[in-house]
C-alpha cells in the first residue's frame, strides 16, 4: 500500500499542477485522463495476474469442485453422465475401509521414511557446496540431475536393483554376508525400497533450496562466531540452521504435500500388478488406491471421495504446521 | 489470455496440413483413418496397414499406441463417455468386451453389417464375445490365446523326464493334475534351486482358461467364490507353490523376464503370443532349449477385439478397414509375422498357418499345435469385471501364496475381500 501511494504521488501532482494555471479550458479531459490513469494502476495488476487465476479456475478449481461433488453420488467410469445421489455414503464407508486405511498408514510410513533422511541429508549436502570449491556450478547441477530425471525411468532402474533374485542391492547385501531381502514382498523392505526412490530423486532440489538461503545468511555471523572459537560443526549447528528455519519448514511443507499424493514410484515399483501395491497392499499409498479406485475398478464417485479425504488431511496437516509455528513464533 | 487461446490452437494444430482443407484430409485428398492399440499390436508391424493403403491409394492410416493396457482402457472409456479424442478403430483387449458391449454399444458400429465381413469365417464363441444382447456385433475378433506348455528340453533332460513334445504333451494329457505331478518328478531329480513353473498365477490364468464358466453365470451373475472350476484352478495352482515347484515370480516383472535368459524355471503355461516374449527375453542363448508341447486341457488366455466408435468421421471407411484388418487372411499374415494366432477358423485351413513351424522353439509345428488348442477351447461366459476379478486372484490371493508363503485359504480369502472392495459400488 505505501509503494502505491509512492508511486502515485509524483505523477497525481504532475498533470495537476498545468490545470490550476489554465483553469476551465482543458479539464474535463485531464480529469478524465488523470482517472484513466488511477484506473490503470488500480485495476491493471488484476489483469497482469488474471491469466494464472483463469487458468487456475478452469483446471484446478473446477476439477476440485466437480470432483467434491461427484464424490456425493454413484458413478462409474463407464458411464460417467449417469449419476445417482448418494449424500456422504461414499466418505462414511471409507471409515469402515480397511483398504483406506491402510494406504493411509502406508503414505504416513513411507513419507516420514523418505521425508526425515531426505531434508537430512539435503541440509548436509548444502552445507558442502557451500563451502569454496573447485567447479561448483558442476556439482550444483549434478545434485539436481537426479530430480531431472523421469520417475519412470527412475523407477525403472531402481526396480532392477532391488530385484530379488538378480538385483544389485541383493547381491551386495550377500557379498558381505547378509541374506538377500525380498524388497517388494516385505512390508518394511518394500516401504525402504520406494523411499529409497523418493530420496534420491528430491534430495539434491532441497539442496539447492537450502544452499540459495544459505549464501543470504550474513558473513559476518560466522567471522564472529569463528573469532569466539565456534568449531565448523558449532557454526552450523548455531548459525545456519538457525538463520534457515523459515527455509526448512518451507521444505517440510512441500515435501509433505508431496508425500501424501506420492504415486508414481510406488506404482512403478510394482511392475507387474499396477496399483495394488504389492500382494499384500504393503506399499500402497493413498494416491494409488485412489488411482485403483478410479481407473482400475472405474467407480469414479468413490475415487473422488479419497481424492476429497486426501485433500482434507492435507488442510489439517497445514493447519497443525500453521498452529505449531505459531506458538514457536511468540515463544 | 487471448494469446493463450491461440498458443492451444496452434498445438492443435498438425502443421503438416494445410490449414482450410479439413482436420483429416491432407493435401491430396486422402482420408486418414486412426487406429488406437496398445502395446505392440502387431497390425502394423506385421505391415497390413501399408498393405492395405497400396491397395487403397485414398486411405492413410495412421496408429497412435499406449503401452500398457490398464492405461488405455480408461482412456478409450472416457473418449467414448465424451464422444471425442477417439481413433477411427480401437483395439478392446478380451478381457474388457464384456464390459464394452454390456455399456458402451450404442456408441459402437455395428460391424456384423459391415461390408466384407463373413461370420462364418469366425471361432463361434470369438464371435459371441464381441456381440451385444441386443445382437449387434461391435468387436470383430483379431487374435486368440490358445494354450501349450513351453518347457526347457535341456533342463527336462537333466531331470530324467522325456524332452520330445509328443512325449512331454503325453505325460499330463487330459489333466492338470497330470502336470503337477509331472512337476514333482521333476523336482525328485532336478535338485535344490531348480524351479518347475515360473509362477502359481501362470498355472491358474492357464487352469481357469479352460472352463466354460469361471467368474459369471450365463445370467451375469458373479459366482467366482462357489464355481468349483474357479476354485478348483486356484487350490491346484497353490500346491505348486506349496510343493516348491514354482519359481515365485510375478509374471510380466523384470525378475520374470531374467528367469527366462536364466532358465530359472523348466515350464510355463504358453499362450501363442507368449512364444514371442520368450524368444525376446530368452535371447539367442536360449534357441533350441526352448520347446512347446500340447496343454494338458485346451485353454485360452487373451486376444484382442477391434472396435469403430460411431463418433468418428469416418465410420463408414473405418468399418471397411476393420473388416480387412480382421479376415482371415490378413489374421493368417499376423500369426506369420508376429505369432498373434487368428480368431477366425478359416484361417487355420491356410498353408501360412497350419504348416507353421517356430524356428526358434526347435522347428515346433505351432500351426497345428495352437489350432488342436483353438478348437477345443469350450465357449466362455466373460462377464464385465472379468479383468478385476482375474488380476485381484493373480495379483493378490496367488501372489501371496506364491511369494509371501501364506496358505491357500489365506490367500484366496484375501483375494475375495479385495475383488468385494472392488466390485461393489
């Protein structure tokens, strides 16, 4: 607001000094021309901004909104005009749906599994290519080839190494005297295994977030903190990490909302069956049984009402973010 | 915003074509007509499709393929919901006719009308899938999936058991049970690590294919949980995995296409379009190992429909083509070039097929061997879910026998919770 009023000043002023001097003659059309002038810079930013909102509306908010209501009734993918009200039916039985839940449980796992390390590792990561190195724009654009890299291709690759008779992680894990893991059958190993994916392919685009705060943090905190005696390791531990909280809890914020529809690895892992997630549901995320829901067993309406449910957990896992920084923030 | 609007025409837009003559004409006046497949279908790699535009200067055809089945279904439902983004011709695996001709006829040309095709040419009961109740016939018939038993001559050898395919066919004619016990003398003799089948859900897919009802009465009611048939193929396929005779992979899996260049397993249940896979997978290595002999039933695992929307601008063109693609003739070329075996029994009669021998497979006289199965093969109920039903039984209850060790009645209990989720509405 005060930049508006900035700007404006000079230029209201402008045009109003002339009119003063030659009063009568030419006013009613700077008048009108001074308006045009307040209207472009009040309205003209809406324009500027309204692609993105248009687009948003016709592709984001009205799926959101269709898909809520074809969540209230019967329809399948076969048949998608015909629809019959059913009221909440569809969201009440996915309180009696063990499915549900368990992809629930699963999405929870596998996102703290790929979560947790990933930041972990990516603050790591960071805190290296942030100190002076010989070609460092090569390895700031290697950490991120990983998150350039197709999931299916990705996934694919990462499928043979976890294979169980002949996959390389196997056959390492034996080289030193462990026995082989059935990496997909195993309702932990499965889980390791698509977090393993997940890891590697976000880890290196969190480094970059958290390097890019990094080089914003003031150098004089650290010759400071050098000159009271602070170790490399005490300076991270009380310079950076503090100075990238807001940062860090950006990163959690998008890595959850990405670990609650996480569904192409787990879909990619299970190479034969699609979306079950394995013989025994063991990985199946919430994403994937929605996917399974839809599109495998084509009831649309019940597919809809988990995308709802997803979108619902979502809110609340935002609002206990919002609340929980809310109350470090007045501490 | 209006920028925009033009940017999405523009990629509309095939630039090739001159703007003003019509989405589907090209310069010279030709008529495009679209096929819509997926996977590797084969009409075009076998060549029909130029085949047919030399014979018909005014047509081109052009396909667009999806890999996976699962991925194309969807789609070509939600094209036929909106009427749009459909090609002249779309594939239907069997699997999903039932549902194709229970809920989208009326969207579908009727092709038993269609200039050039001839009903008698055809399997009856290839003919009957692709009808309507209301008697209108909207998929013509491209490939079945007649049965044999591939097996491993060299590993067969080693274990003492016969290795010529009329004297493996001999040892489980006329029952399955046959081959399990087939499968425990070979394991007596073969040694720790040596597997008999690649998986209890190949033995099942291959048990199930040769009973008449399996997951529907002719009603269209869903009778899996009490048809003896259906149980009967499940509990025999476990007890190969509870006799240690399956090599527990999941079919269509990395690990599973190892095991053929491996030779982890000595058999597997062989569609006539499996030959083909085996040979890629199983590579030159594997050339004269590698055999197949007579199932112990006929039975029959897949094949494909085509299919012409009404939607399309050029229904009439494309039901001609479909006509083609499907006559017995250009199905004898298909089984030629691709292994595809022909729906229609009048092709069995062509020197192409019945005189057929897969190099590969030892000089295996395939034409007759699939066309003995073909025949055989009883007239199946498919009902509309038929694909959920067989994947849940295979993906979850088998898989869980097979790989995580449970107990046939833990396994098939999970798959009837699974396939109850699924089903109801």
């Amino acid at each position: 607001m005060t930049d508006e009023t900035a700007v404006l000043s000079p230029s209201a002023v402008g045009p109003e000094r002339p009119t003063a001097e030659g009063a009568g003659r030419s006013r009613p059309g700077q008048v009108w021309r001074s308006r045009r002038y307040r209207w472009d810079l009040r309205f003209s930013p809406y324009a500027f901004v309204a692609p993105f909102f248009l687009f948003f509306a016709a592709f984001g908010l009205f799926p959101l909104l269709y898909t809520g209501w074809a969540a209230l009734h019967q329809v399948e993918l076969t048949d998608p005009d015909s629809m019959t009200w059913v009221g909440l039916k569809n969201f009440t039985r996915l309180w009696d749906d063990e499915f549900f839940w368990n992809a629930l449980r699963n999405t929870v796992t596998i996102g703290l599994l790929s979560t947790v390390p990933q930041l972990a590792i990516a603050l790591g990561l960071a805190h290296l290519l942030n100190y002076k190195l010989r070609g460092s724009a090569f390895f700031r654009v290697a950490v991120l080839t990983p998150y350039a890299t197709s999931v299916a291709a990705a996934t694919l690759v990462f499928v043979l190494l976890f294979g169980r008779d002949y996959g390389m992680v196997n056959w390492a894990l034996s080289a030193v005297g462990f026995e082989a893991v059935d990496w997909q059958n195993g309702t932990f190993a499965s889980q390791l295994a698509v977090s393993t994916i997940v890891i590697w392919r976000w880890t290196g685009y969190n480094a970059l977030i958290y390097l890019a705060a990094m080089q914003a943090v003031p150098g004089e905190l650290y010759e400071s903190a050098a000159l009271d005696g602070a170790s490399r390791w005490q300076q991270f531990l009380h310079v950076t990490v503090p100075s990238l909280r807001p940062t860090i809890f950006f990163t959690i914020v998008v890595s959850t909302i990405g670990a609650t529809q996480l569904f192409g690895e787990p879909l990619l892992f299970n190479g034969g069956a699609g979306a079950t997630g394995g013989s025994d549901h063991q990985f199946q995320t919430l994403g994937l049984y929605l996917y399974e829901q839809g599109w495998v067993n084509l009831h649309l309406g019940r597919a809809s009402a988990i995308a709802w449910a997803m979108f619902l957990i979502l809110l609340l896992i935002a609002g206990a973010a919002r609340l929980l920084r809310g109350r470090k923030d007045s501490r | 915003m209006g920028a925009a609007a033009l940017l999405l025409a523009g990629c509309a837009q095939d630039p090739a074509e001159s703007p003003g003559k019509g989405a589907s004409a090209d310069g010279k006046g030709k008529t495009t007509l679209t096929v819509g497949v997926f996977g590797a279908f084969g009409l075009q790699e076998a060549g029909l499709y130029d085949e047919y535009m030399a014979q018909n200067p005014t047509i081109r055809i052009e396909q667009t393929s999806i890999e996976r089945n699962e991925n194309y279904y969807p789609q070509l439902l939600t094209h036929l919901g909106t009427g749009s983004g459909l090609a002249d011709i779309q594939a239907v695996e069997v699997n999903n006719i039932a549902e194709i001709t229970a809920t989208q006829a009326d969207k579908l040309v009727d092709l038993g009308k269609a200039p050039g095709v001839d009903k008698a040419a055809y399997l009856p009961w290839k003919w009957a899938q692709g009808t309507a109740k209301g008697g209108a016939t909207v998929g013509l018939g491209t490939d079945i999936g007649p049965q044999g038993i591939c097996y491993r001559k060299d590993l067969f050898e080693a274990a003492g058991l016969p290795s010529d395919r009329e004297a493996v066919g001999a040892l489980w004619a006329g029952d399955w049970n046959k081959y399990l016990e087939t499968g425990k003398a070979y394991k007596a003799k073969a040694g720790e690590g040596k597997s008999f089948v690649d998986s209890s859900s190949g033995v099942m897919a291959a048990v199930t294919g040769s009973s008449a009802q399996r997951y529907y009465d002719e009603s269209g009611k869903v009778v899996y949980k009490t048809n003896p048939a259906v149980r009967g193929a499940f509990d025999l396929a476990a007890s190969f995995a509870t006799e240690g005779l399956s090599a527990k992979l999941q079919q269509f899996t990395p690990g599973w296409d190892q095991g053929f260049s491996n030779g982890s397993f000595a058999t597997v249940s062989c569609p006539a379009w499996m030959l083909g896979y085996i040979q890629d997978k199983a590579g030159p290595a594997g050339k004269d190992k590698w055999d197949v002999a007579q199932a112990p039933k006929p039975s029959n695992w897949g094949g494909s429909f085509l299919v012409v929307p009404k939607a399309g601008k050029h229904a009439e063109e494309a039901a001609k083509l479909a006509a083609w693609l499907t006559a017995p003739a250009q199905q004898a070329k298909l089984f030629e070039k691709r292994g595809s075996f022909p729906s229609a029994s009048a092709a069995y009669k062509l020197a192409t097929v019945s005189g057929a021998k897969h190099e590969y497979f030892g000089g295996a006289p395939i034409g007759e061997i699939f066309a003995k199965a073909a025949q055989g093969v009883p007239v199946t109920v498919v009902g509309p879910k038929d694909l959920v039903i067989a994947q849940n039984l295979a993906d979850i209850g088998m898989l869980q026998v097979d790989q995580k060790g449970r107990t046939p009645q833990e396994g098939w209990d999970a798959a009837v919770k699974a396939i109850d989720n699924a089903l109801d509405q």
